[in-house]
C-alpha cells in the first residue's frame, strides 16, 4: 500500500517548489539568459535539480530554450505579467495622470508606492523625444528616506522624531550622495517641512544630477495615500527650483486628470 505523506515528505515538496520560484526569479534578472552551467553556478544546486526545475518552468510556458542548453524568461510570464500591470486599477487610475505631466513638462514621471523601507515604481513614463532617459525601472526599487516618491509617503506616516527612529530601527541609511539624509533628525527634519508644504523633492539625494518633485495621492482612502506621482529631471537642464514652482500646477492635473482629492493638512 502507498504510504501516508509524513510532515516530511510536504516540506520536502515546498523545498522543491521554492527551487522553482528561485529559478523563475533568477531568469527574470537575466534579460539575455544563462545557460544550465551558469543556472548551477547562480543557484548552488546540483544540476539535475536546476534542470528540474527548468523544465517546470518550461511545461508552463514561463521559461523558454534560445538555443541547445540556454534557457530565458518565457513569454507567457511576460504576457502574464503585462496583463496583471495592465488591469490594476491603481494603474488604470495612474496612466492619465503620468501622461499628462509627462506631455506638460517632457520629464520622466513615477508613480511609486511604499514597501517597507524602500519604494518600488509600479509604473513610469518616460518623454517622448529629446529629453534624457532615467535609469528606472518599473518594478525597481530605491530606498525610501533619499527619493521623493519616498519623503512624500513616510511624511504621512512618521510624524515625530521619535516615529522616525522607530521606522529607522538602527539601520544606517544608505549615503547615496553627499546630500542624502543620514540621521533621524536630518530625515524629521525634511518630513516635516515635506507636510508642511504638501510635497517632497528631492534635491540631487538619490543620485547625482537627478532631482524631482512628489505629491503624495489618494485613490481609495481620503488619509491613506495609495502612493505619490513624481516629476525627475536632469538637474542641469531642469532645476529644482522650477519643478517646485511647479507645484500647485501639478497637483490641478492630479485633480482634473483623476478626480483624486488630496488630503489637506
């Protein structure tokens, strides 16, 4: 007779499915693909399990064969994945706006939500035809306390300093340039004034040359922000100074584009 499934034998079969994931997900960071040998090397597994796991991947369309033996991202992830971003609602609400500034001041705009102690970018236009082209991505993350995507979203939640150590938890945060906010009472410092004048910048902290404006929005809660839309510009040919003057302007078509009503302080 077979015998019964043990608690064993179920956390043996996770394992094995978690192998599937961790495959899947060292694909997604390989836009050119690996081969099987440099799947082991990666991945530390032997290279049976790593072929295993492959063919998973392969019988559901999620990973694909370029070649004998060189292994990519499968199109029916891509397409999965596409259509999943595609019918957010939270997208669907975002896209006019993201055009709208993007057509207005021929910049790349971010709309960014917060994950712990980083932001990561659900979804990004970037100028038609001319201006610079920014590195991110959609998918892409960023820590929180350097961005302005991230300043606009922690001021809402982190309102003392003591909040602020709190949410810090003895990290060190990151030094991305010389004019990143190091300490908890450096970054309460630029919270507070981000609520006290209703969005955040960030003045060259994340990376060098790049500024940006952000205003925090509220899809389906009027206190609860459900993420903050940005303005990025190259510093030289777009200063700060301008986006900031900006402001009032951006949130209008926040308004007119999206029927998004802000919270006031």
């Amino acid at each position: 007779m077979p015998s019964t499934p043990t608690p064993l034998d179920g956390e043996e079969r996770l394992v094995g499915t978690d192998r599937v994931l961790a495959m899947l997900i060292q694909l997604a960071g390989l836009p050119a693909g690996a081969t099987l040998d440099e799947m082991v090397q990666r991945t530390g597994d032997p290279k049976p399990t790593v072929h295993r796991a492959l063919a998973s991947l392969k019988r559901a369309g999620l990973a694909a064969q370029a070649g004998r033996g060189h292994y990519i991202l499968g199109d029916e992830f891509i397409r999965l994945a596409f259509a999943h971003h595609e019918a957010r609602p939270e997208h669907i609400r975002v896209r006019p706006i993201l055009d709208r500034l993007s057509e207005r001041f021929d910049e790349t705009i971010h709309f960014a939500v917060l994950d712990g102690t980083e932001v990561v970018y659900r979804d990004k236009v970037d100028p038609l035809v001319g201006a610079v082209r920014l590195t991110s991505t959609i998918g892409g993350r960023n820590p929180a306390h350097c961005t302005g995507v991230g300043k606009a979203l922690l001021a809402t939640r982190l309102h003392t300093l003591d909040d602020v150590e709190q949410w810090v938890a003895g990290r060190v945060l990151e030094q991305r340039t010389p004019r990143t906010a190091t300490t908890t009472a450096d970054l309460h410092a630029r919270l507070t004034e981000t609520r006290e004048r209703g969005f955040a910048v960030d003045d060259q902290e994340n990376e060098a040359g790049i500024n940006c404006i952000a205003v925090p929005v509220y899809l389906a809660s009027p206190s609860e922000p459900s993420g903050a839309v940005s303005v990025s510009a190259v510093a030289y040919r777009t200063p700060l100074a301008d986006l900031v003057s900006a402001a009032d302007e951006i949130r209008t078509l926040i308004h007119e584009s999206t029927g998004w009503q802000e919270k006031t302080a």
